[in-house]
C-alpha cells in the first residue's frame, strides 16, 4: 500500500466519525481513529480548503479557548440510486450523503426492449434533476439489480428485467452521465445498509424478494462476493415446487419461481377458495423456511433479514417459517438469531447505494 493509498484511507475514518458523529473536535477525531494529532490537523484543513469540512466554535463555553468542532458537509455531496425492483418499473432517486432523499421519480419500463432507450431515459431524468440541484455535487451513480453484475465481463446476466441482460450498462452510464458508476444486486446493497446502520453487526444476511430471489451476505464485516461476483446465488437453487418450469433457466424446481414477487402473488389470485389459499400460504411458509435454514446452516449469522416487495405479508408466514427454522437450524436459532422483517427495502437499497459511492469517493479529488 502506497502513502496515496494510506492517505486516502485515513481521510475516510476521519470523515466517517464526522458522519455519524455530526462533529467533533481534532483531539476526539484523534482519540477515536488512533491516528496523531498532527495527522488529523493536516488532513482536516487540506479537506476544509476543498469546502468538504467546516469549523465551527462551540459557542456553549464561555471561559478559556473556546474549542472548534469539525463538521462534514455530508449534505452538499450526493449520489444516483436507479433500482430496478418493482418489476416493469425503474425507480430513480437522488441522496445525499445524510441519507436524506432529495429527489424521486418514477417510470413505466415494462414494454422497453433497447438498452439505448433505457439510457437515454436515465440521462435525460439526470439532467433535468441536476438544474435543480445547483449546491449539490453528484458523486457517483449506483444502479439496484435484480440479477448477477459479472465483475469479469463488466456484464450484467441473469436478470428477471430482459432489457439488462448481457448489457455493459456500467460503461454506458458513465459514458452518458460522466460520472463513476457502480453496479451491484440488489440484496447485496440491503445487506450494505446493513453495515451502515449496525456497524456492531459483522455476519448478517439478507434475503430480498421482488421481480427476482436474491440473498446478500456479510461475512465478518465484508460483503462475500466470489471469484466474479456469484457469491450466494440462491434463485435457482432446486428446493422449489417440483413441476414448475422457470421461465428463466429452463430447469424444473427453482425457488424463485415460488418465492419472488410473482410466485407470492399467486396467493392472492381471485379465484382461489380460502382453502387452496391457505394451502398455499403454508407451502410459502415451508419453502421460505427450508431456504433461511440453508443460509443460516451456511452462513452462522447474527441477524437475518427479510425485505423486498414479495414478501409483503411476511407476518402471515412468520410463525411457520419459525418453527421450519426451530426445527431444521436448531443450532442457529438456539443462540437468540434475531430474524426481522423489512418493509421498506427501496430505503436500504438507497442507503447501500449511498454507502457504496461514499466508500468509493475520494474527497480530495475535483
């Protein structure tokens, strides 16, 4: 690792204690990072010349040098978040670095078949939302999909969106928009915003149902990921309904088919009696169930959520997949493994994409 490397590192703890603290002094930002006094001085005016930091006195004391307290402009700084979750839908929204949202629109996408439209829309979308931001800087871009970014091709495969596959829409993002994107599924940014809001928390795992079946992993504090980013593939495991044909893969048996958005739908088509519907019910609960066990026996986590549009009724399927958990993971559930539900996935998408471009920027960099 180069001094830059270190340098860089450095800037981001301290900003990181400004982030979450709101603003401390340069001896707190010293004794919490570990970092010298004088590292700290320096490194807090160099990102105070870029207007990235302000200082301000502590006006409550009034005998002595009255303290200065360094404070991150989190709120000037922003990112794109487009998610594809909500099938035939894009979603596009504007955060800041306070995670407060500051922009929102939504499109219909269902009958778009060309990538070049798709961007055209995205960047049209950007620069109208920009005039209206005229303090704010866009950082990066993050963009939420249900389905695999290979790391090794730059392309995104095995998506339930069509118009995504096998598109390089990272490189045509930032050719359009000029500006770093980051591409990553979306329950790997809900496991993200897991690390942002819980830092105490460094195995967790996060299963998220909308248009497509996707689990994300946090091992020890990182996010597993894998050779080229596969990791925790969980869609087309063959531990669903036998004779179900997914219009995906071709193969019989995914779970996706039962388990994402659509499969969860199907409880609540009008023609079912209430006893085909609590049939089916319980057959969800099951399945779900026998899932979490797979990834908690995998994965030992210290909380496992649930999010994403398909698992809307979660409460209803709640004490079936507890006692299939109880029972097929009794060494996991036995150590108080908190299982919670999340009812509002889009906002840890926004925060994991937030998360991701703030880890990625450099501060220092115009």
């Amino acid at each position: 690792m180069d001094v830059t490397d270190i340098k860089a590192q450095n800037i981001k703890r301290i900003l990181e204690v400004l982030r979450i603290s709101g603003g401390t002094t340069k001896n707190e930002i010293a004794a919490i990072t570990g970092l010298s006094f004088s590292t700290v001085s320096n490194l807090c005016n160099e990102l105070k010349e870029q207007g990235v930091l302000v200082e301000e006195k502590i006006s409550s004391i009034s005998v002595g040098r009255i303290p200065s307290i360094q404070i991150f402009k989190c709120s000037r700084y922003a990112s794109v978040c487009i998610d594809f979750q909500q099938e035939g839908i894009l979603n596009f929204s504007i955060l800041n670095f306070a995670n407060k949202r500051l922009y929102q629109t939504f499109f219909d996408i269902s009958g778009m078949q060309e990538i070049s439209l798709l961007t055209d829309l995205i960047e049209t979308t950007y620069r109208d939302a920009v005039c209206q931001m005229a303090d704010i800087r866009i950082v990066g871009v993050g963009v939420s999909i249900p389905g695999i970014y290979d790391e090794s091709t730059g392309l995104i495969i095995n998506s339930t969106v069509s118009v995504l596959n096998h598109t390089s829409l990272k490189e045509l993002l930032e050719q359009r928009l000029k500006l770093p994107c980051h591409v990553e599924n979306e329950s790997n940014l809900c496991a993200l915003s897991i690390c942002q809001e819980r830092p105490e928390i460094r195995n967790a795992v996060y299963l998220h149902s909308s248009s497509g079946l996707g689990v994300g992993v946090i091992c020890e504090g990182h996010l597993l990921k894998g050779k080229n980013g596969y990791a925790a593939e969980v869609a087309h495991m063959p531990i669903g309904t036998p004779d179900v044909e997914c219009p995906f893969c071709g193969n019989s048996g995914c779970i996706e088919s039962d388990l994402s958005q659509r499969g969860m739908e199907t409880l609540r088509f009008p023609t079912h009696s209430d006893e085909v519907r609590a049939r089916l019910m319980e057959d969800r609960a099951e399945k779900l169930g026998a899932l979490l066990s797979i990834l908690v026996n995998l994965f030992d986590p210290d909380v496992v959520y649930i999010g994403g549009r398909g698992f809307a009724e979660y409460g209803r399927l709640e004490s079936t997949v507890l006692r299939v958990l109880r029972r097929r993971s009794p060494l996991g559930m036995g150590k108080e493994l908190e299982i919670l539900h999340d009812t509002d996935s889009l906002r840890a998408i926004e925060k994991g994409v937030t998360q991701v471009i703030y880890d990625k920027w450099n501060p220092l960099q115009k």
